[in-house]
C-alpha cells in the first residue's frame, strides 16, 4: 500500500489518482511476525536443556509462520500478472534467493571448511522466499477454481500422505502452508477485514478473549511437553516432512495435520487481535522485514553453532534476555544503515538482466515479497494498468 502524499497522474488514461494511505496497523503486524521469527530461530537451541523454553517454541512455531504467510496472502493479487509484477518475481525473490544461497555455501565453506551447493534444497531460512514465488505463480490459477480454498487445505493434508514430495525447492512445506497464503488473499477478495470492520472495532472483551487464548496455547505446551516430546510434535509444525517420517503412518494421520491448521488459524486471529492498530516509531520498521528475515541468519549463525546458547540456566533469565535481545536484532536489521549496506544484496535491481531495463523496479518504489510497498516519491510516475 502506498503512503499519503502528493496526488499522482497515470500516464496511461491522464487521470489523477489518490494515493493509499498506508494502513499503519499492517505494517506493526508485519514487524511483530518477523520479530517472532527471529525469536524462534534464537530460542532454538535453548531447548535442548530447558522445557520452558522448548514449551514457547512449540507455541510460537504453531502460528507465526502461518501467520506471515496469511499477511503475504493479503497483499498478493490474482489477476493476469502485468510485466512489471512478474519481472518482480525474479528481483524480489528468485534473485535474492540465489545471491544469499551463494552466501550461504561461501559461509558453510569458510566456517566448516566444506559445502555441497545444491540451489535445490534452501538454506535454512531462505525455504519461505522460494515458498513466496511458488505461491505467487499458483495463485491467479487457483483463482479460476471454485472454492479455492479448500482446494489447498486438501493439498495441503494430501501431500504429507506422500513420502516423495520433500524438500527440494521447499515443496513439501510450500504446499503445506498454502492454505494459510490463500486464506489471506481470499480475506483481502471478499473484503472482510473492511466489511466487518475488523481493524475499527477492538471492545475490550476481544482482546482478553484472545490473550487468553495464547495464555491457555502457552500453558498446554509446557503442561504437556512430555506428550509433545514423544510425538515429536515440533516437526509436525514445520509442515514439511511425510506423516510416516513423523510416526504418522495410520490413515487419520491427516486429521493431526488438520488441527494443526485448525489452531494455527485460532492462534493468528489471537496475534492479529493484539497487534496496535496507530502509528508508533517502530511502524516503519514493517516495511523492511526482508532485510531482516535474509540478514538475522547470518548474525545468529555463530551463536547457534558454537554452542554459546547451550546449558544456559537459569532459564527464566536467559529466556527473556534472548527475547529481547530478538527484538534488538529485529531492529537493527531495519535501520537505514544496514538497509544501504545490504540494498544490492536483499533488494537488487539489475537493469542490465531485462529487455526493458525500467523492468528492474525504480529506487523508492520497491516492493517487498511479503506484501510491503516502500512509499513512493512524491512525483515518481505510476505504473499504468494493464
């Protein structure tokens, strides 16, 4: 969504259009998704020795990545794609995706002193950017289907029962969390955020429904950690591996699957329900959230294999201390900074790659994958429709 400013003139029909104002509330959602990201990846290694923290990573890793896939659904479109949006694909997230895939082989080599590049099978984060593309491309044909989207919640539940369906370019877990994308965009194509004025009315009942809610997720984990230990339950979260690879192999293994979108939906709506709606210092920093989903990996890297985060104890201090320390880095990473720094590497616009160079995207007018536009300059040209 573009950000109020000077009134802008398409050159194609002469008119004046009126900028979007940008939805502040939006932007605070984006920003509080990556920040759970982050914690989640920071956490990770603490529960191998702690259940508490072990009980707010299942918690986490229930919804946040649902979650970021409903925000990029919501801000995705369906129709024919114009030139401009599919040159886009390729410098928003085919080329990031090869450039930090290299990094990543360069890092494995200089720090292990070994790599085995293989651009098949994404490194660590970099599965949700291929998982971006693959739901861009399918999404304007199941678009054409009636029912969409239950037609990806039987995707989604159908390929875990397949064994064959892995990894490689992120499909078993693209085609997983698929529901989750569609469910955002089929939001935004009827309306219903606006409709029923879900980002207006707020009564104070809603909100401590929906703290409850996350208290009582919170609470079942660490309750019953033992029972989520002996399921393995925290693979069943990543919706990437076969039932059978998880123990799964009755026929009803799909109904677990199902429950966890079930919660997974329950959870966001919570998340979501919290998120402040006005405009705060940190706002703007949910514009830029994929400097910080490409760049925190590389920071907590060391972190996670030199074995710092291990036998840390007590937990109750060290757990808030990581949290926080999330939320710094999660900040950090979005600061102007580090974005002309990295600009090349996150967002590259390779005018010499396209036909048309003007295909590589202008500077101020730049689109983030997970549904962000930068704010345009006050008189940048607007794209005509197509």
């Amino acid at each position: 969504m573009h950000s109020a400013g000077a009134d802008t003139t398409n050159p194609a029909t002469g008119s004046v259009q009126k900028p979007r104002r940008r939805v502040p509330f939006w932007d605070n959602a984006r920003y509080a998704c990556i920040v759970l990201v982050v914690l989640g990846h920071a956490i990770q290694r603490l529960t191998y020795d702690s259940d508490i923290a072990l009980a707010a990573y299942l918690a986490l890793y229930a919804f946040h990545m649902p979650a970021f896939a409903i925000i990029s659904g919501y801000f995705s479109k369906s129709g024919s794609p114009t030139r401009v949006q599919m040159a886009r694909v390729i410098t928003d997230i085919l080329l990031p995706y090869f450039i930090f895939e290299f990094l990543w082989t360069l890092t494995k080599f200089l720090v292990e002193g070994h790599a085995d590049p293989n651009f098949t099978k994404p490194s660590w984060t970099l599965w949700f950017l291929l998982a971006l593309g693959i739901f861009r491309l399918v999404l304007p044909y199941l678009a054409l289907l009636r029912w969409p989207l239950l037609w990806t919640v039987i995707i989604s539940i159908g390929v875990g029962y397949l064994p064959n369906v892995d990894s490689t370019f992120s499909l078993s877990r693209t085609l997983g969390l698929l529901p989750f994308f569609t469910l955002g965009w089929w939001l935004r194509e009827r309306d219903i955020v606006s409709r029923l004025r879900l980002l207006d009315v707020r009564p104070w009942w809603i909100r401590l429904a929906s703290v409850v809610v996350l208290a009582v997720a919170g609470f079942a984990a660490w309750n019953w950690i033992d029972v989520w230990k002996e399921i393995d339950l925290g693979h069943w979260l990543f919706y990437e591996d076969a039932y059978a690879d998880l123990g799964g192999e009755q026929w009803w293994a799909g109904g677990v699957r199902i429950a966890l979108m079930l919660l997974a939906v329950v959870l966001s709506a919570a998340f979501f329900t919290l998120i402040p709606r006005g405009t705060y210092w940190w706002t703007r920093f949910g514009q830029y959230t994929m400097y910080v989903f490409l760049l925190h990996s590389f920071v907590l890297y060391p972190f996670r294999e030199s074995g710092v985060l291990r036998d840390l104890d007590p937990t109750w201090l060290w757990l808030p201390l990581v949290t926080l320390l999330s939320v710094a880095l999660a900040l950090a990473l979005a600061t102007k900074p580090v974005r002309w720094v990295f600009r090349p590497l996150v967002e590259p616009r390779p005018r010499w790659l396209f036909r048309d160079p003007d295909l590589a995207g202008r500077e101020g007018h730049r689109s983030d994958p997970t549904g962000s536009r930068r704010p345009r300059p006050p008189h940048a040209p607007v794209e005509p429709r197509r």
